[in-house]
C-alpha cells in the first residue's frame, strides 16, 4: 500500500492508482519499479520533504503486538 498526503485537500490518501515494487532515487531524479510488468518509471511530478518535522501523528489501534 501507497500512502501519499494530498497538499489541496491537506490530508494523507491511499494511492490506490500506483502498483509499485520498489523505487529508487539516482541523479536527481526518482524511479520506479512496476510490481505488475518488467518495467521501471520515471516519477516527474511529486515532491519529498526529507528531514522536515512531521507536524501531526495519526494513532491506530494495535494490529499486532
């Protein structure tokens, strides 16, 4: 499962839209692996905030202790 946060509807989302294997950050750029055909995507629109504070935590209950 994909979890992105959605910065116009400020809110975290299930991207139910990406089928991704694994996914990897070479040159500038982020790539990623299809978990359904042998093929490898260039990501050309998002963002990451690596190293910024989480502002806010979102609790569960306990699946598995």
């Amino acid at each position: 499962m994909c979890v992105i946060y959605d910065v116009e509807k400020d809110m975290f989302l299930r991207d139910t839209n990406k089928y991704l294997y694994d996914a990897t950050y070479f040159n500038g750029q982020v790539y990623t692996v299809s978990n359904l055909i042998p093929a490898v995507y260039k990501d050309e629109y998002g963002n990451t905030d690596d190293g910024a504070g989480i502002d806010f935590e979102f609790w569960t209950k306990a699946f598995d202790e």
